[in-house]
C-alpha cells in the first residue's frame, strides 16, 4: 500500500514517539524517502520538541527554589513543634 | 539526573523514619517539573509559584499516604495538577467549567503547515531567543486540554501511561491530545521559521 500525505500527519506524532508498527513505519519511511514536504514537516515538528526540551525555552522564576525550601524549612520546623505538643 | 527509584524508596522511608531534611533532597530533582506543571494550569507566574509550593507542601505532609504503586513522579504532578485545578476554580468563581468538557475541535485544524525550507535552517536558529519565545508563546495559547498533555508529555517527559493517570484519562485521549498539540504548534511556529530560512539557492548558485 502506498501512503499519502494526509495519512503520514495523521500518524507524524505516533511516528516521532516511536509507537508505530513495524509495517506502517516503514511505510512511512519509504514515503519520507521521497516526500520533501513531509520530511519537512517531520523535522520541524521534532526540532519543536527538542526545543522544548531545551531547559531555557521554559524558565523558572528567579530565586523560585531558594523561596521553596525557604518555606519546606519553616514547615518543618512547625510540624516538628505539633508532634512535640503532642 | 533524577535519582534512581530505588534510591527514591530509601530516601522516602528514611523521611519517614523521620529524617524528615532528606525531603529537601527528595523533591529537587522534580521543583521544575512541579513548577511547569502548575504554569501550564493556571498561565501566571504568581500563582504557578504559589502552587508550586503548596503542591510540594501537600507531598511533605501526606507523604505516607504515598504506598509506591506510582512512580513517585507521578504522584506528586498529580498534587500539582490538583493544586492547578483548585486554583483556577477559585479564579474563576462560580463559572466554574470542567477542564475536560471543552470540545475537542474538528479534525481538519490538525494539519500540520508544509515547510519545505525547513532543512536548510541552520541549527544555529534553534539557538534564537526569538524562536524559544515564540514557542513559549504558542504553547501558552494552546486550548487547555492539549496544553496540559504537551506539559507533561514534552516538557517534563513523563511517558503516555504516566501522563494518563496524572491527568485521570486514557492513553487514547492523550495520544489525540498530543498529537494535536504537537501539529498546532508546528503551524504555529512555520511562518517564524521562515524568516529565518536563507534564501533558496538558485540551481547555478548551487552548481559553483
């Protein structure tokens, strides 16, 4: 069977997470041999997610861990307080 | 590097042997994780703080109720998840409206946009701080439901099943979810890829 265009999007995600079966990836993969646009597509939607992934895309506040264990610390002094009222 | 599951195990007994200082160890490797997966809820930064830290709280206190059937990864984004929950709830009042009742659109928006340049896009422009706000920008305007799937599937890397059970959904539906994240945002970002793909080459440029 020959794969179109459309058929290819409909499976580029299970594609890049490697869940399809043998068969139907290299169906793909024949298709992608000679398909630019969909080879195209498949490459920016892969390069997304590396970007993603890229630990500067999405950052954290600054000082956000020092404030969290600032306030982890204080629970745990007040807890320690209870179970000694206990 | 997140610690070994065994390693993660001991860690937990110890605290709650009572060594209770080895949480702060025990939740570093995943103060990112928890952060991002409260941002992609409530999509400010306050309150994603706030609740980052409430979640984590909530994890140190209920800490025994954890039996270890889950990761403990997994445990924990679904306290965050829940805490990004109750707070758009409260942000939202009375009109309130289940996360998981927004439609799911019609097929036809998933399909993804031809580039056909793109393999002639220097790796360098990954490096753009441009094209990382972009992204960031794209993502923050993806309808809630793929948003959250995106979140924890691309971002944070839990895997299909993982991302299910934080989220109380099948593996279907975060497969779909994922999927179409994944296309919008490729659409999304083509037209800023674009502009940065060199000028096509002519034939005799190429033959030189």
């Amino acid at each position: 069977m020959k794969l179109d265009c459309k058929h290819v999007w409909e499976h580029i995600s299970e594609y890049i997470d490697n869940s399809v079966d043998a068969k139907l990836r290299e169906e793909i993969e024949r298709h992608l041999e000679h398909c630019e646009i969909c080879a195209a597509i498949l490459d920016s939607t892969r390069n997304i997610l590396v970007l993603t992934a890229d630990d500067r895309t999405f950052e954290l506040p600054i000082g956000y861990s020092e404030r969290l264990h600032e306030r982890l610390a204080k629970e745990m002094e007040s807890s320690e307080k209870d179970s000694e009222k206990e | 590097m997140q610690a070994s599951a065994a390693n993660e195990i001991g860690l937990i007994a110890r605290i709650l042997a009572g060594e209770k200082e080895l949480f702060h160890e025990l939740i570093r490797p995943y103060e990112r994780m928890v952060y991002l997966t409260l941002f992609s809820i409530v999509k400010n930064e306050t309150e994603a703080e706030d609740g980052a830290q409430e979640a984590v709280i909530s994890a140190y206190r209920h800490l025994s109720s954890f039996r270890g059937e889950a990761k403990f990864s997994t445990w924990l984004t679904t306290i965050a998840i829940n805490e990004g929950r109750k707070r758009l709830r409260k942000a939202k009042g009375a009109a309130e409206e289940s996360i998981d009742e927004q439609i799911e659109g019609q097929e036809g928006e998933y399909t993804p946009a031809p580039l056909t340049d793109w393999r002639e896009i220097p790796l360098e422009a990954l490096e753009r701080k441009e094209l990382r706000e972009a992204l960031r920008v794209a993502v923050a305007e993806l309808p809630d439901i793929y948003r959250q799937v995106f979140t924890l599937r691309d971002l944070e890397e839990l895997n299909i099943e993982e991302t299910a059970e934080a989220l109380g959904i099948t593996t279907g539906a975060v497969k779909v979810r994922l999927h179409r994240a994944r296309i919008l945002l490729q659409k999304r970002l083509v037209p800023f890829l674009k502009t940065m793909a060199p000028a096509r080459r002519s034939f005799f440029g190429r033959a030189r």
